[in-house]
C-alpha cells in the first residue's frame, strides 16, 4: 500500500482512464478508418503545407495532412475540455529551464524520426497492431529511460 501511495500520491484511478480513453480512441480511429494515430507524422506532414522540399511531399504525408490536423487539433481540444471542465485551474509550471526544454524537445523529434515512430507511436499502435519493430523500440526506450533515470539520479547524490 506503501508503494503505491509513493508511487501514485494523487491516486491511480486518473491513470487507468486516460490509459483507456487513449487506447480507445486509437482503437477507434484504427477499426473505423483504418488510419493509425501516431503523432510523430503530424509534424511532417503539417510541414507538407508550407515546404516544397521532397521529402515533405511524400504521399504518405500529403494524402494524411487534413485528418491528421484534425486529430492533433481533437488533442488540443480535448486538453482544453478537461482544463476548463476538470481541473481546478492551477496552472502547471516546472522548474527546468527553457533551453534544456529546447534541447529536449529536439532530441526527443530527432529520436522520433531516427526511430520511425515517438514513444506514444509505437507504444499505443504499434504494441497495439503487435508490430515487432515498435516492441524493439519500447524496449529501447525504456531501457534508455530506466538507464537515464538512474545515471540522474547518482549524479545528484
């Protein structure tokens, strides 16, 4: 009871339903249209808009570009709705700073494309569809993640 009081000090329960929310709107999304909801694309082919260069002119990102505008925008919303509906308005903060935000956030894009997928990608889909290369690369990033976690964790104590 200890360790999940430690673990889950605000509760389990908000876990469990957005885990279920998430896999069931990409289950959803997948029965329904046959589409898989990663995020990763979403970056490339919005960029199909505004750049003429090959690559973002492939068909695989021109021919998703609306729906996946649209998918990205159901998140925002779907944030939106549970911040004015849900939460008590504290707004959230952190304290690290913005340029390790910004060095983070493009390793974690160029980790994305490196590895044909993000985290959430292959971790929701492709587990999902039981897609051998996204077991490889969930395995990878939490073996990188654990492996990060604890290296932090020595340096600082």
């Amino acid at each position: 009871m200890n360790l999940t009081l430690s673990l889950f000090p605000l509760g389990w329960q908000h876990y469990l339903a957005g885990g279920l929310l998430i896999g069931s709107g990409v289950a959803l999304l997948f029965v329904f249209t046959g589409l898989v909801g990663g995020m990763s694309s979403v970056f490339s082919s919005t960029w199909s808009f505004v750049s003429r260069q090959a690559y973002f002119q492939q068909a695989r990102y021109t021919d998703t570009r609306v729906w996946r505008l649209v998918y990205a925008a159901g998140l925002i919303l779907g944030a939106a709705v549970w911040w004015f509906g849900f939460s008590d308005g504290t707004q959230g903060s952190t304290s690290v700073p913005v340029w390790a935000l910004i060095i983070g956030g493009f390793l974690v894009g160029y980790g994305a494309r490196l590895g044909n997928g993000c985290t959430s990608g292959h971790g929701i889909c492709g587990l999902g569809s039981l897609q051998w290369p996204s077991l490889l690369a969930v395995l990878t990033f939490m073996a990188t993640a654990f492996i990060t976690a604890n290296l932090v964790a020595w340096s600082l104590a």
